[in-house]
C-alpha cells in the first residue's frame, strides 16, 4: 500500500475530466431544452421576405426575398413572419396555411402602406380562405398593405377564425357584381383595426355570418353601385363589436346609400343578428338610412342590439328616409345617440309585412339619453307603428328639436324628455359640433347624465379610453390614397378634398395636446 505522500495529482487530467463532465452536461441541457420547445408547441420562429424583384429560388431573407406569395405559403409554419417588401404586387396574396394559438403566421408590409397588391380587375388582390366549416385558416395577422383591382372582393376572409387584419385599405371592386371590398363571411373571432373601404362596390364591409368580430376604426367611404349599396352590413352577424367607426359616402357619388344595417340571415336559420354592441360610430352624408335593424324571415329571432354613443348625421341635400329603422330586433337598446337632419323620422319603428314571421318574433325599443335635432323643420321626432308584432316602446330623458312634430303613431312623450334648442356649436366646428355634448344638455339626462353622443376618444374593446380619437389615426394614409380628409371637412395642403368632420380642433381637447399615433395634418383651408 502506497503512502499518502508517494500519491501524484496530475491537474491536466483533472481539467480535461472536468471539461469532459460540463460539455455533457451543456449538451444535455439544450437537448433538453430543445424538447421542451417542440414538446410544448412553442414555434422556433423565422423571419422571411418577399420583394418585386426576388427569386423564388433564393433564401427569402431580406438579401435575398423570394418572389412570390405562393412559394412563401410552401415554406411557411407556425410563429414565423412574411415581410413584404415595397412595391406593387400583381398576383394574390392567397393565405393558404395556419398558426397555431400563440404562435400566429404574420404578414405584414415591411413598411405600412408601402405595399399594393393588385387584381388588375382579373382576380382577388388580398384572400384568407378555408375550404369548408371543417377546414378553417386560422391564427393569422396580416398588416400594412393596400388590396385593390379585385374581380370579386377586395379582402376575402372566408372560413377561418382568429385573424388579425390591421391597418389595411381595400379599393375598387367590379361595380356589376355583389361585389364587397372587406368580406368576412363564415368566420369566428375576428379582429379589425384601422382598415380602409373606399370606391365602388355593393358594400364597403360585410360580416357574412360571423361571430365575434371586433370592428374597430374602421373607415368606410361609399363611392357607387348599380342599385342600393350599404357602408358597413352586420349580415346574420352576432356578437360583433363595432367601435369608433364610420360610414359616409364621397362628394362624387352617384346611387342610393345607406350607413350601417344589421340584418338577420332569412336564408339559414342559424344565423342571426344578435347580442351586437356598436360604441361611438358616425354615418354621415348618406342618402339612405342611417342605421338600421331588421329580422326578414321566420327562422332566427334577432334580440338584444345595443347601440351606445353614436351619431347619425343627415345628408340635407338627398334622400334621407329616416335615422334609425328599427324593423325587427325584439330587445333594441339605443342610448346617448345623435340624430341630426332627418327629413322623414328621426326614429322609426315599423314591420316590415312583405316576410312571413316567427311565431316569437316581436318589435320592442328602449330609446333613452338622446339629442334628435334638426335644422329642416320636417319629418317626425319617434315613429311607432302600431303592428302586430309590436312589443314596447320605451323613451325617457331625450331632447327634441327642430323636427315639425316630435312624435307619431304610438309614440308619445317620455318621462324626462324636453324639447330645448342643443345650440350646437356648427359655425366653429362644422359636423364636429355633433360630436360634443353642448352645454344646453349637459346633466339633462337620466341620473343626471348627459343627453346625446360624445365622440372624441378612442373605444378598446367596448371601454371608453382617455386616448384621442382625432385627428383620425390613419388621416395620413388616407389622405395620400384617396385624397380626402376623414377628420377636416375642407381639407388641407396635400388633401384638398376634404370630406371630413371638423372645421377645427382648437378647444375641442382639454389639454390641447395631440395624442394619436400618427403625425397631425396641416391646418385645414378656410372656405
């Protein structure tokens, strides 16, 4: 037996067995780590590109983008992203593949209205499309681009759930067809945020039966159709939420408009147009009816609607049959509205005998909080047919004015209801005025609440935010593609159009401070 001093201790080997043991343990680490992120669906995610001169037989990264759509959807997975790169694209943006929850596909234009897809007239520009109710697209966020030229619909979002479309403009559908420029039809859970509908087209945005679909800012301009069209048309659409949206047509538009209409389907019965929440949306400048709500068959009951905080404002120089139609929802809601410059009825609740009725269908109203005002001296304030299906019709705390009678039919006065000149402040701020709660009305309303609709901050999900509204977000945007102004009614240098709401924002905020998120505009021009 060797004594403990005759014991050697070589420090190499022991370095090198060391080494040894930690390379074994990194090694065992990663791999397990590795596991961990296949094992548990989180996607590795990669970045690719595509560009107007690329090659689809390079990488796809920025040096060297690939060329079309189509091979991208080849090679995409779940998590990765699709950079388009500037320049107009004619072929289809086709999405043919899904993310996964939490690891959505995004398509996104590498610089925001950088990028035109065009149709040339011959096909869709810009399509996410399942094949059935069994074969879903889902989980996709597309962004940035400009979808025109289509031979149908301008955006086509077609069986699929859980997409994300923003700030995404849609333009010139072919005007014969039923052709829309934003379509989801037959999809769930959908998001939409700061999109564009501008031109010809039956209708500027549809939801098709539809389920949770949140609308929000969207701006919705109707140029022309061959016979009656609609801005926006909640189509057997349910529990859609629709907030800080606007329908209005452009100075140059020719046929017969209408703002916003919610109708059940009357050709599947699974299909209703309920449980809807519209917040803080405009229509103004349109020919037909502001809003409207209509159950057309006796299959599916259309019930509880709600519509708080909007404003309708009359186009005094066309046909304006009436404000707001109510023509079949069981349980509508309307409160704190505006309704300028009707020249029929401001409200009108009247059946619509032409359709055969379900045996639970009924008419009922709660109208409450409300400025109807207007400066033509014609038509009448509240309609109330008396037919057969006509359920209720409640009015408390609204204001009248200037109609040449304030109620017809059933209709009567409310509790609380008074019948003062709002003053609204037109000769400074334009239509803006009808955006803003004037003094007269300040604390007249129900539980000392305001009577009408107050539109200058932004909605997140149905909540009121402290985040201004205007100047509108995508102004800049707008104005360079269309030419027209959504927040200045006369314009400004570089959009000389107009078509907005307000002749100035001086006073309009408290704090006098910009807070959007895109550049202010000039001042607009004085007339």
């Amino acid at each position: 037996m060797k004594a403990l001093s005759d014991l050697t201790f070589d420090s190499k080997d022991f370095r090198l067995k060391i080494f040894k043991v930690f390379r074994l343990n990194i090694l065992a680490i990663c791999t397990f780590v590795l596991f961990l992120l296949f094992t548990s669906g989180v996607a590795v995610a990669a970045t690719y590109y595509v560009a107007t001169n690329g090659n689809d037989g390079k990488a796809g990264t920025s040096s060297y983008p690939w060329a079309t759509f189509a091979h991208a959807m080849s090679v995409l997975q779940p998590g990765d992203t699709l950079y388009i790169k500037d320049g107009t694209y004619y072929q289809s943006l086709a999405v043919t593949v899904s993310g996964t929850t939490g690891n959505p596909i995004t398509i996104k234009a590498l610089n925001d209205g950088g990028v035109t897809i065009d149709g040339q007239n011959v096909r869709i520009p810009c399509k996410i499309t399942g094949v059935d109710a069994a074969n879903y697209i889902s989980y996709i966020n597309l962004e940035g681009m400009i979808c025109k030229n289509s031979s149908t619909n301008a955006v086509h979002i077609n069986y699929t759930d859980h997409i994300n479309i923003k700030r995404v403009s849609a333009y010139s559908t072919e005007s014969t067809a039923t052709d829309v420029l934003f379509s989801i039809t037959h999809s769930d859970y959908i998001f939409l945020e700061d999109c564009v509908a501008f031109g010809p087209g039956k209708k500027m945005f549809t939801m098709y039966e539809t389920t949770y679909v949140t609308a929000r800012r969207l701006w919705g301009m109707w140029q022309s159709y061959t016979s009656t069209g609609d801005v926006f048309n909640l189509y057997g659409a349910s529990h859609t939420i629709m907030e800080n949206c606007i329908a209005t047509r452009s100075n140059t538009a020719t046929g017969y408009s209408k703002g916003i209409m919610i109708t059940n389907n009357p050709w599947n019965g699974d299909y209703y147009a309920s449980y809807n929440l519209l917040y803080g949306n405009i229509v103004y400048n349109i020919t037909g009816n502001g809003w409207g709500m209509a159950d057309y068959s006796a299959q599916p009951i259309t019930v509880d609607n709600t519509f708080d905080n909007n404003v309708i404002i009359g186009d005094i120089s066309g046909d304006k049959p009436y404000g707001f139609l109510q023509k079949g929802d069981k349980s509508l809601t309307l409160n704190h509205m505006t309704i300028v410059n009707a020249a029929n009825n401001a409200f009108l609740s009247a059946e619509d005998a032409a359709y055969t009725k379900n045996p639970g269908f009924g008419i009922g109203t709660t109208l409450k909080n409300s400025s109807i005002f207007s400066i033509l001296s014609t038509g009448t304030g509240f309609h109330v047919n008396n037919d057969i299906h006509f359920l209720y019709f409640t009015n408390t705390y609204n204001n009248l004015y200037g109609m040449a009678s304030n109620y017809g039919g059933l209709a009567s006065a409310g509790t609380g209801e008074i019948y003062v000149n709002p003053s609204y402040d037109i000769a400074t701020y334009g239509n803006g005025a009808y955006l803003m709660v004037p003094s007269a009305l300040k604390g007249k309303g129900e539980s000392g609440s305001d009577i009408g609709a107050e539109i200058l901050y932004r909605y997140v999900d149905g909540v009121l935010t402290s985040t201004h509204l205007w100047p509108w977000p995508m102004e800049a945007r707008i104005c360079k593609e269309t030419g027209y102004s959504v927040t200045y009614e006369n314009g400004y240098s570089g959009c000389a159009k107009g078509g907005g709401l307000w002749k100035t924002l001086n006073g309009v905020y408290p704090d006098g401070v910009y807070t959007g998120d895109t550049i202010a505009p000039a001042p607009p021009f004085a007339k």
